[in-house]
C-alpha cells in the first residue's frame, strides 16, 4: 500500500513539476525539457488526493515551487491515468531573474509535448511582452500563440494604447531555431494601423546573435540626395559575420558598404568597404576598401596590419565615412617581454590633401626598434639600450636610411630632508645615407650625440581637516655635446615639435632622431594639487627651459626659441561627476598667449555641456605658418523627460566661419527612440563641397533594437 501510494506521488511531482516548465520554456526557451531530480513542493489550502481514480486536486491559494520558480494558481488538478495536467486561473509564474508569465486557464500532457493556455500574457528578454487569447505547445518545440499583441511598450489603465503595438493572427515560437514567427501582421502606432506584413521573422530575445535586418536609417543628403539605409546582419558561423548596408536612393543612385569580422585563436580580422553602383552622377565603381588585423604567431610575436585603398580622394569624405586627410597602411611585427620590446614594421602613406603631392611623401621601410632594460644590483640604477632603423623611398625626392644606437643609464639618489634626485648618462649615434639630394653627399653621414644630467625633485604634502595639498618643485640640469665631426644629417622624423608639460623634463624634445637639443640648459617646473573632502581637485603646473645659450635648432620667434623658452603652464579642475575642466597655455614675455587649449565639460540641471577653445599663434616648430583659432561645442539638453535636444558647432574664430554645425532632436521611453539629427558642413576642397545630411533613425526595443537607458520607463498611477 505505501509504495502504491509513494508511486502516485512521485507521479503527481512529475506531472506538477511539468506544468512548471512549461512557463519556464516559455520565458527562457535554452532551460533543458530534461525530467529534473530537483525537489518540487506544493502549497495549497485543500489537497485532495483519489488514489483510486489517479486524481490529485490543490485548491486555494496553490503555489508550486520548482527550480526556483514558483507558480501560483486558483487550484490545480493532475490524472496521473491519462497524463493531463489542469490549472484554473489566475495564473503566474515567476522564474529566477524574475520574469513573469500570467494566464486564465492551462492544459497540458505531462511529458510537455501538448499543452494548451488560454488568456496568456509573458515578457521576453525584459523588452517583448506578448499578450494572446490562446497559447499551444505542439511537438515539443513550436510554441504557438493566437490573436496577438506584442509591443515593449508600457501599457497603463490610463493609456491603454502604446505608442507602438504589432498586432498579428498567430505568432509561432519555434525553440529549436530560436525564432519567432508573425502572420498577418499589422504595425500600429498610436492605435492607427501603418503597415501591414502577410509574414515577418524575428530572432528569439534569449539568443545574442541573429541574422536579420537592423533598425533602418531614413536620410537626405545634398550630395547623395533623398534615400535610405537598409543594414543586414549575417552570421558566417560561431566567429565570423558580416553587415551589408545598401544605401537606396529614391531616384536611383546606390552605394553599398559591407563590413566582414573573422575572429581566430591566434587574433582576428575586419574588413570594410564601399562601393557606388550608381552615384548621383551616373559613375559605377567609385569606392574604398579597408582591413585591419592583429594576430599572435611565431613565439608570442604580435602582427598587426591595416590598409586602405581607395578608388579617388573624395569619395570617403562625400559620403561621411571618413573625414581623415591622411590614409596610412602599414604592417607591424612585434614582440614584448617584461625587460625588452622589439618591432619590425613599414607604411605607405597616401594624402587626400589639396596642397601635398603623394609622389613626394615616402614609402617607410624598414622600421625597425629595439629597446631593453636591465636594473644595476650594485647601485640599482636602470641601464637602457636600444638599436633602430628607418629607411624611406620616394618617387619624386631624396631617398633616406638611417641606423642608430642608443644607451642610457639612469640612477636614483636618496637625500635628506625628502629630496629625491637622480642622474643620466646617455649616448645616440647614427649613421645616414640619402640618394637623389641636391644638399647632400651620397656617402655615409655620423651624428653622434652624449649627454650628461642630474634631476632633483622635492614631493611636499600637507594634510588639513578638509583638504590634502600636494606641492612638488623640480629643477633638470642637463647637457648634451655635439662633436664637432658631427655631420649635417637631413630632418625626416623631427620637423614638428611639440612643447608642454607631458614633455618638459625630456632628455630630448624632438620627436623623432634626426635633431637632437644640444648645450647646456635647466628644465625648471612645478605641481601643485589640492584634493578637498568636499570632493573636488584642483590641480596646476608651470616650468620653462633655460639655455646657457641660445640654440641655433629653435628660431628666435618659436616657442623654444632664444635662451629661454616661452612659460607653460596647465590647470586642471574636477568636481565629479559634474564638472571638469582642462587648461593648457604657453605664453612669452610680455604675457602673450602663444598657445592655449581649454577643454571642459559639465552636467548641470538639463544640460550636459562639453566644449574646446584652441589658439595657436604662427609657429615654424610645429609646422604652423598662419595663426589658428577655433572654438567647439557639444551640448544637450533635456526638454523633458522623453525629449533631448543635441546641437554641436565648430568655428574658425580667426577667419570668422563656421566649420560645421549640427542639430538633432530625440524622442525615447522604454521602447521606442526616434531620432532627427541636422547637420552641416561648410568646408570645401578640390573634392568635398560643402553640404548638408538629414538623418531620421528609429530603434524599436525588442525588435533588433534597443534604447538608452537614461530615458525613462512610464509608470502607471492607480
């Protein structure tokens, strides 16, 4: 009698703990159908078990507990005989991430192959809900639902109607392939039918990858005109996929871009590309291909390579893919270790700009560097050394090789009183030869370069009841002979320079090795920080470069030019999260601004603002022959809760012009963002006009799109 009664049981957990899957399947289609040994627990009011008739009933307040679900229901009965599983509602279900399914009335075999639920309502992947007069489970696979609703919208007794629904005759869940099916579909927005689909197939939310369409791109640019982007996505396999997006104008014209992503074991690879089929001016072919990729081979050696090629210079600016003037393919081969690092590369360098002629810049091979470290047990100084070499082709011009040796021993020096010091020896020397010159020899040229040096540096730190301060002065002390076997070398690698507080106490602040300062001269600088409780830094540092004599490598109007260098000078501000402000200037003398750079950005009320000020003045140096100004802004602002309006706007204050200029206005809550951005730009070249691009974008949450999530979700009021 007892292992009767056991049996009937175990049957009845069978049965009850299959009537929880089956809502377990339906919210997360990847749970396993497998018959689980978890223990399954029943709650109720009354349970009546008739062991005769194989019947067990649970009425009142029913509660299963299962997996980590739990299902609720008005009462539940089980025939063990015919396998039949009824639940009378309301029912619910809640699983372990805490979504919910609800039902009127479910029906089911106990081995989940049929199952039928009335009055069904479920959330997929936090985004989809789905509400349908009848949901049936057939074959243990296709989950299919009739007289639907789907949208991810809120739905509130005080706005019944979403801002959009799809309305479809059956909707069909497949749980093998992961889709899911819509028939006789109708798109409503508002409650007013738009458009309507005999079929449409989207991924199921509980998978990451899908192939389908993505969210479209509604546009009218003065260049291409009035069309459309209709992006595909395809899965190539478990590492490869790739995106196809034609652009459809209205009156004919096409340009499709693809982009192709292939991942390894040892790295990866994208490519991506353009073509026009039929630009507005009825040519075929114009385009641009791209490909960058890194792999790890041979020994833990890195390879890196990206190329471009192109069908004509403006064909990448045209269309707003690209804005760059310079395009550069290269190939990299490197290796880093914890002491050493070494690479082995080369570039071909091609400019879109008007007043620079291709033939004239160089093909760089072979680059190569090495550099290593190994610290002094003795004195526990640091010993560097390094090997280079760099060799340029041109078509048009001088040809160029260099190869150079290095070494530097650097150690640190404990004083009293919290001072820190340390001294530098160095030695560079390179041998040159340059082809195709009028102003040098085809022989080989030396340029040999030792240095000598001292820092001392002394950190301060104060600590007060609502702040710590920060103060720390340093004093560089360096030299540097140039033998007089020296030869002339030509500059390839140095003709820009750059001064600021990153590179102050530079041994060298040349770039490159082609110019090395030389003589004797004191790097001179200082810090200061405050950090206050109240959560705000302020920090400020200053130096300039004083020579025994004026250098002949810095003209007199530059901003290292003379015996003493133009004053730098950085402040720096943040009150997190809101506020943060970047300043960076240079001026002579008599105070004149030679350049200066501020950057900031702020979050206050419903403005997020981040804005850019550059001045520079003319300067030889930094390859600046005319003076530049030019100011940026980007702002938003939050009209309400549901409304951003962006605008940004760049402009040439010394020419008094404007550079570009955009306008854009979003609409967004839980399901829905709707984006109109206007934008403009008013440079011009040989092969850019100016022109102006209108966007219209539409994500739909839980169709292959999402929103942000700083717009917020309705809320019902009861």
């Amino acid at each position: 009698m007892r292992g009767s009664i056991r049996n009937f049981l175990n049957y009845v957990l069978h049965g009850l703990s299959a009537l929880v899957m089956l809502f377990v399947v339906v919210i997360n289609p990847q749970v396993s159908l497998a018959q689980s040994d978890n223990p399954i627990s029943l709650l109720a009011d009354t349970i009546n078990m008739d062991q005769a008739n194989g019947l067990l009933s649970a009425t009142g307040n029913v509660q299963v507990f299962f997996e980590n679900a739990v299902l609720s229901a008005t009462s539940i009965v089980y025939d063990s005989r015919n396998g039949l599983i009824t639940a009378q509602g309301p029912l619910s279900i809640t699983d372990a991430t805490g979504t919910v399914i609800l039902a009127d009335f479910a029906e089911l075999s106990s081995d989940l192959k049929r199952g039928l639920v009335q009055g069904a309502k479920l959330l997929l992947a936090d985004q989809l809900q789905l509400a349908a007069t009848e949901y049936e489970r057939t074959e243990g696979r296709f989950d299919t639902f009739s007289n639907v609703v789907a949208s991810s919208c809120q739905v509130c007794p005080s706005r019944p109607v979403p801002v959009w629904q799809i309305r479809a005759r059956q909707v069909i869940r497949d749980d093998e392939q992961k889709q899911i099916h819509f028939r006789s579909a109708t798109i409503e927005v508002f409650g007013l039918p738009v458009f309507y689909l005999p079929y449409m197939r989207i991924p199921d939310p509980s998978i990451s990858r899908a192939s389908g369409f993505l969210s479209p791109v509604i546009l009218s640019s003065e260049y291409f005109g009035d069309g459309i982007k209709l992006p595909y996505y395809l899965i190539l396999g478990d590492h490869a996929d790739a995106t196809i997006t034609p652009t459809l104008n209205f009156t004919g014209a096409t340009v499709i871009d693809a982009e192709y992503r292939q991942r390894f074991a040892n790295g990866g690879f994208e490519t991506f590309g353009a073509i026009a089929i039929n630009d507005e001016f009825g040519e075929f072919g114009r385009g641009f291909l791209t490909i960058d990729g890194s792999f790890e081979i041979l020994n833990e050696v890195s390879l890196d390579f990206s190329a471009t090629i192109l069908s004509d210079d403006g064909f990448m600016r045209q269309y707003n893919y690209d804005d760059t003037d310079r395009v550069v393919s290269e190939l990299t081969a490197s290796k880093y270790q914890s002491n050493s690092y070494f690479s082995v590369a080369g570039a071909i360098i091609h400019s879109l700009r008007d007043d620079e002629d291709n033939d004239t810049i160089p093909f760089v091979f072979p680059e190569i560097n090495y550099r290593g470290y190994h610290t002094d047990p003795l004195l526990g100084g640091k010993l560097g050394y390094e090997i280079s070499s760099v060799g340029l082709q041109r078509d048009i011009g001088e040809d160029y090789m260099r190869v150079g040796i290095g070494a530097d021993y650097t150690v640190p020096i404990n004083l009293p009183l919290g001072l820190r010091a340390s001294g530098l020896l160095n030695l560079d020397a390179d041998v040159y030869r340059v082809w195709n010159s009028t102003d040098f020899a085809n022989t080989p040229l030396l340029s040999v370069h030792p240095s000598i040096g001292a820092d001392i540096r002394w950190p301060l730190s104060k600590s007060t009841q609502s702040a710590r301060h920060i103060f720390e002065p340093v004093v560089q002390l360096l030299y540097t002979a140039d033998p007089a076997f020296n030869d002339l070398v030509p500059n390839e690698d140095s003709q820009q320079v750059e001064f600021d507080e990153t590179n102050l106490f530079e041994l060298n602040r040349f770039p490159g090795h082609d110019v090395t300062e030389t003589g004797f001269r004191a790097n001179i600088g200082a810090t200061y920080t405050i950090y206050d409780n109240d959560g705000w830094a302020l920090g400020l540092s200053g130096g300039l470069v004083i020579r025994s004599e004026p250098s002949d490598l810095f003209g007199e109007d530059t901003l290292l030019g003379g015996s003493r260098s133009d004053i730098l000078g950085a402040v720096s501000f943040e009150f997190a999260p809101n506020y943060n402000v970047i300043g960076r200037f240079l001026f002579d003398d008599d105070f004149d601004f030679k350049r200066s750079e501020t950057q900031f950005s702020t979050s206050f009320g419903k403005w997020d603002v981040d804005g850019t000020f550059v001045y520079l003045a003319a300067d030889t140096l930094a390859l600046a022959s005319d003076e530049r100004s030019e100011a940026a802004v980007d702002a938003q602002y939050r009209v309400a809760d549901n409304w951003a309006l962006d605008f940004d706007w760049t402009r040439d204050l010394l020419e008094n012009r404007n550079v570009s200029a955009g306008l854009g206005l979003t609409y967004g809550n839980e399901c829905i963002e709707v984006g109109l951005s206007l934008s403009r730009s008013f440079t011009s070249s040989n092969n850019v006009v100016p022109s102006t691009d209108i966007n219209l974008t539409v994500q739909l949450a839980g169709f292959g799109g999402s929103t942000s999530n700083d717009w917020p979700t309705a809320q019902c009021a009861y």
